[in-house]
C-alpha cells in the first residue's frame, strides 16, 4: 500500500469530478420499469380500448361476479 499525500484541493477537484460523472451517468440510466415489451404494449392498447369504450369492471363488480 503506497501513501500517496494529495492536498486537499486536488481531492476537492476529484470529488467535483465524479459528482459531475455521477450526475451524467444518472441521466442517462434507463429505468427498467419503463420498458415496455412487444406484449405489454399490446395489451396496454387493448387496456386503452376497452377503457375508452366504458367496458372495464371495477375491482368490486368482479368480487361481485364472483361471489366473493
């Protein structure tokens, strides 16, 4: 292990330096939750469709349905 002495400026400049990466590399994250696969996407313009059309049950209406 060497003991290498850095001044505090240069350990300042070096921290500014990977808060900077950081910050770049958080904008340009994916969030994995936000992909949609080819089957999602159809289901969702389905979901889209019949929301639109007024032909969705509310949770309580299948309860209902189903005797529960």
């Amino acid at each position: 292990m060497s003991s290498e002495s850095i001044s505090m400026e240069d350990m300042k400049k070096e921290i500014d330096t990977l808060k900077k990466e950081i910050k770049k590399i958080k904008s340009n994250m994916i969030d994995p939750d936000s992909i949609l696969t080819e089957e999602d996407y159809i289901f969702l313009q389905k979901y889209r469709k019949e929301k639109e059309k007024g032909q969705l049950l509310s949770e309580s209406e299948v309860r209902n349905g189903l005797g529960l």
